[in-house]
C-alpha cells in the first residue's frame, strides 16, 4: 500500500481447547503444527508447518483462517502439502495492498484438516496482528465501502425490497454486481431466474445508500416451507471495495401448503401378489399428468381422522414435517406420466387406508393427494378359531376372580376386553386392547394407554403397564406384557408376554401387570395400592344358562314409576310436574349370569348392567358408568343424612360403585329392596347423571325412590327417545375415590363439594 506503512506483523503460536471425546494421541503418532513465521516482507510472509517426526507418506495439512482482513487483502497456499520423509512445508501469504486502509488488523490462522498425519492440539493455530499506519507525506485515499444495510424479512404479495449502503458518499457512481446464492444448508434457496432486481445497481455520486426492490415469481417457490432468496454483492466497480461483512440477504417466502384432492390421481390395493411362496399385498398407485414424485402411506383404517378430525391441511402439513428432512428424492415414491406405480408389502388382518402424497423433486409436500381404503380379512380357519375366545370368562388372580368380557376389535386380528380389575369401580369401564396370534391362537396383551380421567382439577392417564422381579418393580415402555394360551375348550392360561430392558441395560422377564395412574407430572401411583396380575393366572368360560326359569322370569318389559320435576320459569328449583310410569325392557347380556335394562328414566338409548344372582334368584343394580356418544353418564344411588355438626340435612350422594338395589320376581311384579350406603343407612333414590368436568348433573328432580315396584306392562310402550341436552341442575363435584358424602339438594345459593370437609362454592352457570 503505497500511502501507508504497514507498522509490525506479530506472530503467536497456540493451542484451542481440546473437546473431551477427541482421541488419545499414541507414541507413533506423527504430529503436525505451525512451527515457525517469517514477518512481512514486501507484502509476503511464511508459516511454516511441521512433523514431530518424518512420515512414511505425503501429509497434506489444510489451513483455515478468520479475522477483520479486508475482502480481498490476503491470499494464501492451502493445502501445504509435506513429501514423504520431510519434516515441514510452508504456507506462504501475500497481502494486497490496497484493499488495507490504516487501522489494526487480526487474522487467525488454524489447522482444520491433516492427512496422514494427527494434528497437535497444541500448536494448531497461529495468530497475525497488522497495524498499518498512515503515510504522513501522502496521505490514502480510501475507497467507499459497500455494504447491505438492512433487507425485508419476508416478501409480502411477492414483494420485498434491500438497501445498499456506502460508509462515505463517492466522488463517480457506484457499481454494484450481485450473484444468488442457491444453496442454504436445511432450506430451500429460491432460483436466481424466480427474482428479478436491478443487477448491477447503480449508487449514484454524492448518494450515500440506494433501496433495491425484488419481485419473486411465487410459481416456484415450494409450498409449505421456509425459502430463501440469498442475493450476495458478488463485486464492485473500481472506486469502492466489499466490505467484509454484511454483504448477503436472506428474504424468506413462504407459499402456504394446502390440501387438494386430485381426481386424475388413483391409489387402490391391487390383490395379493406371490413370490418366493410369500404372499404379499400389492398398491397400485397412478398420478397423471405429473413429472415429480409421490409418498404412499398405508394406517390403519380411522387413523388420520381420528387425529386429525378430517382436517386434510393440517394432516399434510405435518406429514411435511416428518418426510421433508428423513425422506430424500432417492425415497420419494416416482411415478413418470401415464405410468403406473407399485407397492409390495404384507399386511396383517385389518381395515387400513392409503394415502398418496404428492412431493417436488427435493422431496417436500405439494399439498395434491389421493386416497383409498382396503381389508385384509382372515381366513374362515383362522376366523372360527379366533371366534372361541369372545365371550365372558372369569379370570382368577391371586385371591380374586374378576368377569373378563372379550368382543372383537378387527376380526381375526385383535380384541377388545374390559373388566380387567373389575372390582375397582373407578376403572371397572376401562377397556384394553389385544392382538390375535393366529399361528399360534393366543391373545397378547401389550402396554398402553387406556383413558384419560379426571380428578380433583387433574387430568390423567391411565395406562396398564407391566411390572417384573416377582411384582417389586413396575416399568412402561412398548413390550407385550402377557400371552393368554388356551388350556382346552373352556379355558386359559395368562403367562408371561416375555422380556423387559430397564436402564442400564438389564433384561427381566414380564411378571405381571397393572393399572397406574400418570399424572402431567410424571409420577403416578397403582390403584387401590395394590398389582393385580401375577403370572400365571387361570380363565374359565362363562357358558350361558338357557333355561333357567327364575333368570327368564325377569326378561321382558316392565313399568315402573318415578316423579318427574323440572326448572321452574325462574330457572332456580325445580318443581314438581307428577308421577311418571316409564317402560324398563329387561333382556339376556349372559343368559343365566347378566342382565340389560334399557329405558331408565325415559332414555330409550340408556342401557345399564345388571347382574343375576341364582343362588338367592335376584336380580340386582350396582352404580355404573358408561358412555354415549360424546355423553358421559352415571347411575348413582342416593341416601338420606339426618345431619349433624359438620353436614347439614339432606341427601347424599353415593359414587362408590355399591349395590344400589337388588330385585325379585313376585308374580307379575318386581320388588325392589335398596342397598346399604355403608354406615349410613339404605339408598332411598336411585337416579341418572350426566358427568360433566368432574361434576354430576342429574336430569330429572327426583330418580326412582326405593323401595320401588315394577309391573308387568302388558304390551311394550312407546318411549320417546329423549336428547341428551345440557343438564339443568346445579352441578356436585366427583368426591374422592372411594365412597364419600356428597348432598344432593339444589340450593340456590352454592353447591357443597364432596372431601374431607364441606365447603361452600359458587353454583356452576
């Protein structure tokens, strides 16, 4: 640089930090590092490289370097390539003059790669300061310095704009070259010919900044993902320089992914398709008229509806998510046009659906797809034997026996089965899933999660989870927990569904299962404190009784009267509106065993369980859950609390799963006998509620009053089917498990809250 002098060139030679994974260095390692430099010298300067030993082979050692040098002011030798049985090489650099303006410079040299030799951690980077000073007798001229001062975040309706800026106003016009960068790692880079902007531009003279705007053809830019327009300075005109930094724009453009449903597109199972004797199931997909690729996705059949509720945009937009990044062009399923597409794979018994997704050559999602549903059923011999294992069956664990209902779930491939537990009535309703091994007709029982339940504020998941080490310890995770292996016509076995790894890595056998209680915090607890399957446990098929003459006395229609009530015009009470005879239809669940008993308090679609006793020939009601369609809804039993210091007169609800009442057939009559409210006295009213965010809200003012008689109707009735509207009572919140006090009166004022002690609160609106 002529007008300046450049004052020292200091040179350090040091260590980076060393990362704890890196290798350990062996004795006949052969070590490189910067030994030695030269200072400048007419713009030149050397770093020297060297072996800690003379190597069998060429070492090539490749050199990075950073700092605030001008763009343009220093070029260097990289590689520096070391002859086999040399010791050292060197990296010469050379300045460029006249891109330095006075001022202090740094530049830090390091080692970023060696072959045929390790790098010394120690002498792996060496550090140039330069301080160059003004000419006192001709003094610099300095060029302006142009740089991007500030560009649009985002184009808006395919617009968006940047500013170039000088650091001083020049004495001629600026001209400005720009190159687009069509590479950015984990995006997508918009193509040069996709923008149109002045390039060159012009900064006039004396003008100290100039607004460049960009239109985006929005044609090419890639639907549902981040794109980028990078537009770098690429060079100048001779009467300015780049500056080191800021010289690139990231304008990001964003098309919106939306579903569309292609007519001209077509994804169908095809049949089985044979070879080497597997069997396999073929997909014929078609999409015309198009030249990118597509992605076919076989679910199981519901699956995208259920979590996405039909919503086809937010179902492709998260499948971008999961195939944009893992799945490349190579994996994109290409169709050329007019051609036909196959896909072979063996699916197991089952409803599923396919799903064609439409993708650009870089693999991400263009919103176009196609659909098709298909079922695989099983073979009639596969099918009567998986058939044996619907039904009831009693299923004895340790000193209990609970009733096992298993129905199907997919014929010939899985199973629904509740009960399991069935003497905790906070869980008697849950149901759990099964597969069928058709090979080998057992049912396996895996870990899942079963409900969501609510309680005291908090929502949790229940989930059936597997426990080892003789019942000690529990664990999740995705394993079998249990194979149920028939023993003969009638019976089973519950044995060990196999293996479990733990963290450390151990393997224990599966011996047993559990329900568990998983709060949002994590934690949880079993309930009733205790495991409820150990292996090996034993099942018995419950077989129905077809003739026996007390069990059918029950069955058929039967009227039996209540007192109905509803809001008075002031919405604050209820009032009473007469008595009304309602038609219960009592009919077979497991001839000899169950009973069902629809039409309770006038709902034709309320259907309650009813267990038959043929010891003592009753029937009899326990207080139960169950739900229709988005309706949860209880049967409940009453009973009256004369009152004492803590809770005043009235009546109580019980929510602890007792016997609310049983029934004997006297003549053309059903009597009724309540049951007992523990301590407290007999239930006096058996009713129907809603469950609505933890509270019960009854439907009617008054249920059936116990005792209570039922008589044979002559002829069936006809039942309105009522809707199952919002409840119109004060609401009483869900006590805690087990069985507690909750009044039942209506004031006006607040409800009490079942617990530990009464409390005022606010009625619910």
């Amino acid at each position: 640089m002529k007008a300046s002098f450049f004052k020292s060139a200091l040179l350090a030679i040091g260590a980076m930090a060393m990362l704890a994974s890196c290798d350990f260095l062996k004795k006949e390692d052969v070590l490189v590092g910067f030994s030695s430099a030269t200072p400048f010298a007419d713009g030149t300067a050397t770093l020297t490289v060297s072996l800690s030993s003379p190597a069998s082979s060429n070492v090539s050692v490749s050199i990075s370097c950073d700092g605030n040098l001008p763009n343009g002011g220093l070029t260097f030798s990289s590689p520096v390539e070391i002859p086999a049985g040399s010791t050292s090489g060197d990296c010469h650099l050379t300045l460029n003059e006249d891109k330095f303006s006075p001022g202090e410079y740094d530049a830090v040299f390091t080692i970023v790669s060696v072959k045929g030799a390790k790098v010394d951690p120690s002498k792996n980077t060496c550090s140039l300061k330069l301080i160059v000073e003004e000419d006192p007798v001709n003094p610099v001229v300095t060029p302006s310095v142009v740089s991007i001062s500030n560009y649009s975040e985002s184009f808006t309706d395919g617009k968006a704009s940047f500013t170039l800026a000088l650091d001083k106003a020049a004495d001629s016009d600026v001209y400005v070259n720009f190159s687009v960068q069509t590479e950015v790692e984990g995006y997508a880079a918009i193509p040069a010919s996709a923008l149109t902007f002045d390039n060159p531009a012009i900064i006039p003279a004396g003008a100290l900044s100039k607004e460049i705007s960009v239109t985006l053809d929005e044609s090419a830019v890639q639907k549902g993902v981040s794109n980028y327009a990078i537009i770098v300075i690429s060079s100048v005109s001779d009467n300015a320089v780049v500056a080191s930094s800021k010289t690139k724009t990231y304008i990001e453009a964003t098309a919106p992914l939306a579903a569309n449903l292609r007519s001209d597109w077509t994804v169908a199972f095809a049949g089985e398709y044979e070879r080497d004797g597997v069997v396999y199931h073929t997909i014929e997909v078609k999409g015309v008229g198009e030249n990118d690729g597509y992605y076919i996705f076989p679910y199981n059949a519901g699956t995208v509806d259920f979590y996405f509720n039909g919503d086809m945009t937010a179902f492709i937009k998260t499948m971008e998510e999961i195939v944009a990044e893992p799945l490349g062009t190579e994996q994109a399923y290409q169709i050329k046009k007019g051609s036909t597409g196959w896909l072979y794979q063996k699916f197991p018994v089952g409803e599923y659906e396919i799903w064609m997704l439409g993708c650009s050559e870089s693999g991400h999602l263009t919103g176009d797809y196609a659909t098709s549903t298909f079922k695989i059923e099983a073979t009639p011999e596969v099918l009567a034997a998986y058939n044996k294992w619907l039904g009831e069956w009693n299923v004895t664990r340790q000193s209990k026996t609970d009733k096992w209902v298993i129905t199907e779930d997919v014929p010939g491939a899985s199973f629904c089965i509740q009960g399991i537990d069935g003497d905790n009535p906070t869980i008697a309703d849950i149901q759990v899933y099964a597969d069928y091994d058709a090979a080998n007709d057992e049912i396996v029982l895996y870990t899942q999660d079963c409900k969501t339940w609510s309680y005291n504020g908090t929502d949790y998941t229940i989930a059936l989870i597997g426990m080892y080490e003789n019942s000690t310890k529990l664990v999740t995770g995705d394993f079998d927990l249990a194979v149920i292996s028939r023993t003969g016509d009638n019976s089973a076995t519950i044995k060990s569904g196999g293996t479990v790894t733990v963290s450390g890595g151990s393997t224990f056998d599966v011996t047993g299962m559990t329900f568990f209680a998983i709060p949002p915090s994590g934690s949880g607890y079993v309930f009733n404190g205790q495991v409820f399957y150990l292996w090996p446990e034993t099942m018995t098929r419950i077989e129905a009784i077809e003739n026996d003459p007390v069990y059918n006395a029950f069955l058929g229609d039967w009227n039996i009267k209540r007192m109905n009530s509803e809001w008075d015009d002031s919405a604050n009470a209820f009032k009473e509106t007469g008595e009304v005879s309602d038609t219960w239809t009592i009919s077979p669940k497991l001839a000899g065993y169950t009973f069902y008993i629809s039409g309770f308090e006038g709902f034709s679609d309320v259907v309650i369980v009813a267990d038959y006793n043929a010891a003592s020939g009753s029937l009899s009601v326990s207080e139960q859950s169950f739900t229709i369609g988005e309706y949860k809804l209880a049967t409940l039993a009453l009973f009256h609390y004369p009152g004492d210091a803590q809770y005043p007169a009235g009546d109580y609800l019980w929510n602890g799963g007792a016997t609310a009442f049983t029934g004997k057939v006297e003549g053309d009559s059903i009597k009724l006998t309540p049951g007992k409210a523990g301590d407290y006295g007999d239930f006096v009213m058996f009713q129907l509620f809603q469950l609505e965010n933890d509270y019960y809200y009854n439907y009617h003012g008054d249920g059936y009053v116990l005792p209570n008689t039922l008589t044979k109707a002559a002829a069936p009735n006809a039942v309105s089917k009522k809707a199952m509207g919002k409840a119109q009572n004060a609401g009483y919140r869900l006590s805690k498990s087990g069985s507690q006090m909750q009044r039942m009166s209506a004031p006006a004022t607040g409800v009490y809250r079942g617990g530990d002690k009464m409390e005022r609160n606010l009625p619910l609106k």
